[in-house]
C-alpha cells in the first residue's frame, strides 16, 4: 500500500464552484501534513500546513482526522488561477523526521 | 540567494556519461532533500541531509546515484554511467522546521 493515496482526477469544474479532494495516509505514526500546489512543469510550493482543529487561509480549508487516517482539502469560490495539481503530503516522525511523502497530486482545472 | 538555487536548469547529455547536479538550499536552512519527477508522475524522494550527514539514503535506486553535502549547505546529486531511464526533473528542497521549500529543478535528459 502506498504511504500517500490520493484521487488523481482530473477534476474540471465551473469558475465559482466549491471542489474537495481527499487524501489517506498508510502510517499512523504520520505527524504533520500539507497540501502542496504544483502547477504545470514547475516546482511545488506549500499552500497550507494541515491541522488536527482544521484551518483556514481564505477560501481554501484543510481538515485533518487522525482516525481515519484521512486529509481533506476545500476550495471554495474557484479561480481559473486555482487550476493545478495538489499534493497531499505527510511527515512521519520517528528516525524519519523530516522526510515528506507526496501523494502523485490531484489534477484540477478551472473553467470560465 | 532568498529561495532554493539548483543548476543547471537543463541538462541533456549522452547515455553511458557521468553527471552532477548542484543544489543551494536556503541560507540557515539545515534540512535538504532530494527528489526526482518523471513526467506526469508524483514525486519519488532519493535522499535526505540533516546537516552533513545522510540519515535516509533508501530512496537512491541504485548504486550510480550518489549525493553530498558540505559545510551544511550546497549538496550535490551525482548519477554514474546515466541511462535513458534516469531522465526526469530532478527537485531539491530545504527546510528549517516543518515545510519544505523547492528548487526550480534540474531538468535531466539523457540521450
């Protein structure tokens, strides 16, 4: 089992339009997790930390549940700016501290 | 330099020859990994530095990948003998504590 699971997509919504992605993570020993965005043939670039409480940065909101193993990312209001690949990404602790899982992204495209 | 620096952008050389790879992370920064992407793929970790040294090394695939770092800082990623598969964009990134922050990448073609 792979230790970062998410839907591939792609997910092609409207401008305006709420979109969720989901992600599972294999090891419960996992202590930080983060939403990355890669746009196309660039680097990633952190979009958010993700927190047991779950938080908010304006229209995005991240949520965590540790039982379940299970991350989840929402995009409220879309913007065709929003059109990207996300990346789940989890942190074990432990003698691997430090070291990130990546998810392979989930593919989203905003039209007008 | 304000963000992760790697060079060169590009490289495209012939199979079978030797190449390295240079990564700059972000001053103060004492983390560094390494990672590779194949087009249309996730990204694949092949090495991590706390410092100097290389407590995870599992995720080089095979014996003509090898990496430094000194004095904490510039790492680099060097590949023996490249074969066609190796090509991909090779990513580094750096952190200081909880996120990491990437390079632009060092795009590998080999011919």
């Amino acid at each position: 089992r792979k230790e970062v699971e998410q839907d591939p997509g792609p997910f092609n919504v409207p401008e305006g339009a709420t979109v969720a992605f989901n992600c599972t993570y294999s090891n419960s020993a996992s202590q930080s997790f983060f939403w990355y965005r890669q746009d196309c043939r660039k680097e990633p670039k952190l979009l958010m930390s993700v927190y047991s409480s779950g938080n908010e940065d304006g229209r995005f909101t991240a949520q965590l549940n540790r039982a379940s193993q299970y991350i989840s990312l929402l995009i409220r209001d879309s913007k065709l700016s929003d059109s990207a690949t996300y990346l789940c990404v989890v942190e074990r602790g432990g003698s691997t501290l430090g070291r990130l899982y990546f998810g392979r992204g989930t593919q989203l495209t905003v039209w007008p | 330099g304000a963000g992760v620096s790697q060079s060169p952008s590009n490289k495209v050389t012939e199979k079978g020859k030797d190449v390295e790879l240079r990564c700059d992370p972000i001053s103060g920064h004492t983390a560094l990994y390494w990672y590779r992407q194949s087009l249309g793929q996730g990204l694949e970790f092949l090495i991590y530095f706390q410092g100097n040294s290389a407590p995870d090394k599992s995720g080089l695939p095979s014996d003509r990948f090898s990496a430094e770092r000194t004095g904490g800082s510039v790492s680099t990623l060097t590949i023996q003998r490249t074969q066609q598969e190796d090509s991909a964009v090779y990513l580094c990134a750096s952190s200081s504590h909880g996120a990491q922050h990437f390079g632009d990448g060092t795009r590998l073609s080999i011919l």
